[in-house]
C-alpha cells in the first residue's frame, strides 16, 4: 500500500448522532477502502454500496485489461477511420491526459499502452524485453497521435496498433467520483483510498482532516510524513513494489514514454491536488520528471503540493514543493 490513512477508530461522533462505518473491495486490481460518518448503518450501507457501484462502472469503461471496456474498445479501432464518440467518463480521462502530456512534455502518456504490455510480460518472465520490440512499440506511442474533438466529445488514433492506458490516471479519478456518489446521498464526512490514490471529504466529527501517512522508499517501514487532508486528494507514486531487476539495474513499472524504458533509480511520490484525476497522473508524471522539473510541475498547478523521496547513493532525500508545509501534519 503506497499511503496508509491514520484515522483514529472512533465508534460514535462527539454529538452521538454519527458513528463511522468502513468496507474494502478489490476493483481495478487493487484494494479500494470506504470510510464515513453516518447517521445509520442503513444509510452508510447505501452510500457503500452506491460508491463501490460507481468504482465498477469506471472499471468497465477504462480497464485495459478488458476487451469490451470502452477504452479498449477505442484501443482495437487504431487508426481511426472517424473520430469515434466517446462516454463523459472517457472524454474526462482522455481530456485531462492530454492537458497534462502537453504540460509534462510528453512524460505523462495515455497512449503508452504497447509498452505496458511488453514490460508486464517482462515483469512476469524476469527478463528484459528485446530493443527491437521496445522499437516497435514506440512507433504506436505518442500523445500527439491522439486527438481529441472538445466540443463533440470525440476521440481519433491516428497509427496502428495504438493501445491506450489509464493506469496511471483511472484510480484516482474513481476514488473521487466514488466519494461524490456518497456525497449526494448527503454524507460529507467520507474517504474513498483506491490503494495509493485517496480523495477525502469532509473532516471526521472534531478533526481538523483526515490524517494521511505518506509512503516512505522502504515499504516494510511505517510512514514518516503525515499530512492532513480535507476535500482533495493525494496520491502516491513508486516503484516499491512493481519493478524489475536485470544485471543489476532496476527497472521501475513506471515507463518513460520517450524511451520505452522504465525509470531507474528508486523514488516515493506523493501530490495533494484539488481532484483525484490530477493528483493521480501528475504524481506519475513528477516520477518521471524527477525533482527538479517535477515540482515546478507542481507548482504551476494552482492548489497543488507535492513531497518526493528519492534514493540519492544509498541515502533517502526528500524535495518538498512550496505548498507542502501547509498541508504537513507535525
């Protein structure tokens, strides 16, 4: 788990008329939590089931696991004869993807599909994937062989054997659209943690926001860094479970879509952000990024905070984005 949430297990509410209530679930392949204050365990039941009802449909319209998930659908029809109509959920993921590619200079990258596969295969059989076949797969990676009609919602891919991918995005925006189900049920006090993604709204009865551990580079210790989050989401980005090891080199599952490669060297990212979709994808941009370009990434993104841990010769060091203190629990 790449963020660990810290809320004390408080049964009843100061005023005795709220008691929290939590479930968990796998969706998307990874562990999704519900935790809220309601004034039944009837209604909190209701806005449980509603959110992980809505984590199910996002499932569906942007797994690329899936064949007959909307994105893989999309996927399978490259080139585009026409631009093809596409769902509001799918244009949100399109629309911001494409935002933060021109913004991040191509490091973030929906259409990074076709290395995503050779390095899940790669992952799999401990082994490199050829040059040759990380050759070809580039020529079908690119954001800019994506376009997209803002004005009637419409999605082309213009090369072949073009393979989008929304890992790096979907979570996060689950985690927030799960949360405003509940909220329309009237239940404010809620949080929605899709693994490392966590959108949070309202504060529990008498906190000031909801306690968060940040992930540290050893994911066997506990969480050094906290912070304190009230509706907005921080995710966190790493390669402390998912990489590979090859001669000696480690090889992170978070690509660089201008080389094909996964990024080497060890690093924890974790950025606070206004919605769930942006905290989700800039979080995997600023990996790529790195320190430097990462947190001018952040910066320039209006609300946003950002903390990266990185492996610096043996030795953990932290960069922290100008915003960052004001969210940090001490």
């Amino acid at each position: 788990m790449l963020a660990s949430l810290l809320v004390s297990a408080l049964t009843f509410a100061a005023d005795d008329t709220l008691a929290r209530y939590s479930q968990r679930g796998v969706h998307m392949g990874v562990e999704f939590e519900v935790v809220l204050y309601a004034p039944s365990e009837e209604a909190a039941q209701m806005a449980i089931t509603v959110a992980f009802a809505r984590v199910a449909a996002l499932d569906k319209c942007l797994s690329d696991y899936d064949p007959e998930s909307e994105l893989s659908r999309l996927s399978s029809g490259s080139p585009s004869q026409e631009p093809v109509k596409v769902s509001d959920d799918l244009w949100a993921v399109l629309f911001t993807s494409q935002q933060l590619s021109a913004r991040s200079e191509g490091r973030f990258d929906i259409t990074i599909g076709p290395l995503t596969k050779l390095w899940r295969r790669a992952r799999r059989q401990k082994e490199l994937p050829a040059k040759e076949q990380i050759d070809t797969a580039l020529e079908s990676v690119g954001y800019k062989h994506l376009e997209l009609d803002e004005k009637l919602h419409r999605a082309k891919l213009l090369k072949p054997n073009m393979r989008l991918d929304a890992g790096g995005i979907a979570k996060g925006f689950a985690a927030e659209e799960a949360l405003l189900t509940i909220r329309k049920l009237g239940i404010a006090q809620a949080l929605v943690r899709a693994s490392g993604d966590i959108f949070a709204g309202d504060p529990p009865p008498g906190e000031k926001g909801w306690k968060v551990g940040l992930a540290p580079l050893d994911p066997d210790q506990p969480p050094e860094r906290f912070i304190w989050l009230k509706n907005a989401a921080v995710s966190t980005s790493g390669d402390s479970r998912q990489h590979l090891n090859v001669d000696g080199k480690r090889y992170s599952h978070i690509i660089d879509p201008r080389t094909g490669y996964g990024i080497s060297g060890r690093s924890s990212v974790s950025v606070i952000a206004r919605s769930g979709i942006d905290a989700d994808s800039i979080a995997s941009a600023v990996s790529i990024l790195g320190p430097e370009k990462g947190l001018k990434l952040v910066e320039d993104t209006p609300g946003a905070a950002a903390l990266m841990i990185v492996d610096e010769s043996g030795s953990p060091k932290s960069y922290a984005s100008s915003r960052f203190a004001g969210f940090e629990a001490k």
